[in-house]
C-alpha cells in the first residue's frame, strides 16, 4: 500500500481537531443540511408511535486497510459456514437442538417449510463485532458477540452514511485539514444485496430476478429502509417492489405479487412475526412456498441467530461438524457464550466450571443476554451494575420462561466524536460497534457508535461512515456516480 504521510489514526485526530476551527455559522450551516439530508434520503428511524427522526451521523468515519478487510472477510465467510452447518446438523441432533430452541409452532412451521436436505438456502447476515484497526495487534482486537440472520438492518443506512459524509460534511471539513489520504469508495450493501439475489435467483434455475422487499405494512417501529432500498434497486435496472407478505399469493404453483411472479423475497421479519400475522388471520402460504423453494433472503437458517448459537460455534462439542481451521477462527475470535443454566461447562480458557458461581463470582467480566431478542434489549453488563442488581438480573433470567446467555464481556473501540448539541460543539467519548456482511462480491462494514454501553440505532445511537484506504487514483474527489462505477 502507498504510504501515507498522515496514519489513518492521525488523520481520524486530525479531524476531530480540525472541528475545532469550524465557525457557530458553519457549524449551524451543517446540522441543518444533516437534518435536511438524512430525512430526504431515508437516514431515518421510526420510533413507537410512528414517529420518524434522522438518524445521528458520527462526523468521523473509520478507515481500513485492504489487508484488513480481506481477514473481516474471510473470518465472516467462515462464521456463515459454522452458522450454516449448526443449522443442517439442527434437524437431526438433539444436543444442538436443546442449544437453539423454538417454540413448538415455531419447529412445526421450520419443518413444514423445509423438506428434507436443501442445497443454496441464502443467508444474509451481519456479524456484530468489536475491533480496533488502530492497534498494531489488530487481529487479536476482533471479538465477534452475535449474529443477525434475517430482518437485517443497515442495508440501506451503511450508504447512506457514506454518501452524507463525502457531500455534506467532507466539504466543509476538508477546509480545515493540512493533508487528506486516499480514499477508496465501500462496497454498496444495496448492490450486495442485489448481487446476492441475482445469484441465488440463478441458482434455483430462474432466469430473471422480480424481487420483492417484503416487511409488515403495519409496524409502527423500527428501521425504515423498505422503501429506499426498492427505490435503490430500480435506479440500477432490477425489478423491484415492496409489498407486506399478506400482499403475496400463489398461482400454479408459484408465488405471485400482484400480477408479477416473485423470483426471490427478502424478507424483513423474522419467523416469529410470520406465526404472529398468521394468527392475526393473514395468509402465510405463499411466504411457506417461498422458503420450501429457497426463494427467501434470508432462508429459515436466519432465525437460528440464537445468541447461544456462540456455544454451539465455540464449545468444541460440535467441531466434527465444522472445517477444522472455522474452528480455530471460532474459538479466537467468537466470544465465550454459555445458555444460562444450572450445572457444569467449560469456561472461557477452557476449564471445568459451575456455571451459575461461575457467573455469579465474575459479573465484571461477562455480559447476560435475552437469547433472541434484538435491537440491544435486556442486556445487563456485569461491569455497569452493582452486585445487588447483577445477582437480582440473573435471578430473574434463570427463573423466566425465554433461554438466556452469559457471554464474556469485550472491550469496545472508543473514540472521541464532535457533536453539535445545543447549538454548540462539543467532544464526547462513544463506544464503537462494527456490523460485518460478507458475500461473494464484495464486504460492506456498517459502523455504530453511541455513549452508552449498548451500541444500537433503537438504543438512540449514531451511525459512522466506514471507508477503505486506497492504494492510488479516486480518492476523496471522485463524484459519487464515478465511485459507484468504479
């Protein structure tokens, strides 16, 4: 790699600094044209009750290196594989079973929808991870602590950060800084995802790709990306649609939206929320049929985003069904995750432990988690709380009917953010946490950052653009369109 004047850690500094310099009037200026952008755009999320607010955009974003994002890369494809072999071995062992647990309508609807052995079920994930690509040690940084399998969020958002970035803060920001590295443009998770789907479309002999972006018209909560992500898809020539799953209909055998036949949905639920509409009366059977012929993005495989699914990648019980180097990337980089239970296992460095003195005795060092829940909700950091109200939260998740977890606590990346607040600046310290979704094509890294110690859109946090550092041509001056072509 060309070798830059300015380290990548200096030059995220040097933007902080140069903040500093930036006047009330510009500083007013940006906000407003932030605000103004991001609600244009669909930078956006809807709280309970329906209302719509911008996001907040992190002013610096994080740089890596292709050296970098090649081993994000490469260490996400094998965390797919581990995932996806957990799920094949699901139907048949019953140890894996008691790991990942439904609810019996939940099993009933996955073994209807699944019959058999099934070649080319997609899944479209994001790991959630903290790293510090700043460290000289920056492998031994990476800590992987779950993974979201369907109802993915950040598709649209990742981008979007990005493209406010270069045309509304860098502008501004560049005025103020002595030096400026070259910057590559992200792989677009839009086009990923498009890309994703016109592959797996082939793959199931279609010839064509009438894509559907399929979520619940009625929720009045939650990220808003539907809408911008279709938009997205025709701006590049693909037929795309949104449209509610009770929309959907079958005719000879098939799944039709309106009077188009559907090739691949992905779908923006997870498979709680279908047996949820189904009993409110909406017909589920074309989404069934959908996943029976592996037309679904994500397929079944993506409601087995169980945290608990860590123990199953990491504990050693389950390695013959894994490729023995997965298993070694596993156990570096995946955190100790252990089913809150009764009895004994084996602690993070391997030894025999009791888990329930175990966790009781260690609540600095580890995090309790709701099993399935999402969005950052009932997470407990051992650290944070006092001994009374650790020892009452986990009281209180053993003695409940939902399976939780207790996982080892990890470190976050921090970093000193400008913010305008008040109609002022100022400099806070945010926790950083990184979303990997690797496919075939391309890596998108979605960065989130906030002051509290859950890091979450839904938890009131901000996004952060993640750009590559580039070895030579384009840079920060490419227009968006030359960047998206090149």
């Amino acid at each position: 790699m060309k070798e830059l004047s300015i380290k990548p850690e200096r030059f995220q500094q040097s933007m902080v600094e140069a903040f500093g310099a930036v006047s009330r009037t510009e500083a007013d200026e940006l906000y407003g044209n932030l605000i103004a952008r991001s609600l244009k755009t669909g930078f956006t999320y809807q709280r309970a009750g329906g209302k719509v607010e911008a996001i907040h955009l992190m002013l610096v974003p994080a740089f890596f290196t292709a050296e970098q994002v090649s081993y994000l890369s490469a260490l996400a494809h094998a965390v797919k594989r581990g995932v996806e072999a957990a799920y094949r071995a699901w139907f048949d062992d019953s140890e894996i079973a008691a790991l990942l647990p439904f609810e019996e309508d939940e099993e009933k609807w996955i073994r209807a929808a699944r019959s058999g052995s099934k070649a080319a079920e997609p899944l479209w994930y994001r790991l959630d991870s903290h790293f510090n690509m700043k460290e000289k040690a920056w492998k031994d940084s990476i800590s992987i602590f779950e993974i979201n399998g369907c109802a993915v969020g950040g598709i649209h958002y990742g981008p979007a950060a990005e493209h406010l970035f270069f045309d509304t803060v860098m502008p501004l920001i560049s005025k103020y800084l002595p030096e400026l590295p070259l910057i590559g443009k992200s792989p677009d998770l839009r086009e990923l995802l498009y890309l994703y789907a016109a592959r797996q479309a082939k793959l199931i002999g279609r010839n064509r790709l009438n894509f559907i972006f399929c979520e619940d018209n009625t929720a009045d909560e939650g990220i808003t990306e539907g809408p911008y992500i279709v938009e997205f898809l025709k701006g590049i020539g693909c037929n795309a649609e949104l449209a509610d799953p009770r929309e959907l209909h079958i005719k000879k055998d098939e799944v039709w939206f309106k009077d188009t036949p559907v090739d691949i949905i992905y779908r923006n639920f997870e498979l709680r929320d279908i047996l949820e509409m189904e009993r409110e009366g909406g017909s589920m059977e074309a989404l069934r049929l959908a996943f029976f012929k592996n037309q679904a993005i994500s397929s079944l495989c993506g409601d087995f985003d169980h945290k608990s699914m860590w123990e199953v990648l990491t504990s050693g019980r389950f390695d013959k069904y894994f490729n023995e180097e997965d298993a070694k990337l596993f156990k570096k980089h995946l955190l100790w995750t252990r089913t809150l239970k009764e009895g004994m296992t084996t602690g993070p460095c391997g030894e025999p432990v009791d888990l329930m003195p175990y966790t009781a005795r260690n609540k600095d060092g580890l995090v309790l988690k709701p099993n399935r829940l999402c969005g950052g909700y009932g997470v407990t950091i051992g650290r944070t709380s006092s001994e009374a109200d650790w020892e009452a939260s986990v009281s209180s998740a053993l003695k409940g009917g939902e399976a939780w977890v207790v996982q080892r606590f990890s470190e976050p990346e921090g970093f000193k953010f400008p913010l305008f607040e008040d109609g002022s600046l100022a400099f806070e310290d945010h926790n950083i946490v990184y979303g990997l979704s690797a496919t075939p094509d391309g890596t998108g890294i979605l960065g989130r950052a906030s002051r509290q110690n859950v890091v979450n859109v839904a938890q009131q946090g901000g996004l952060m653009p993640v750009l590559r550092l580039a070895e030579g041509g384009g840079g920060l001056n490419m227009p968006i369109k030359e960047r998206l072509k090149a």
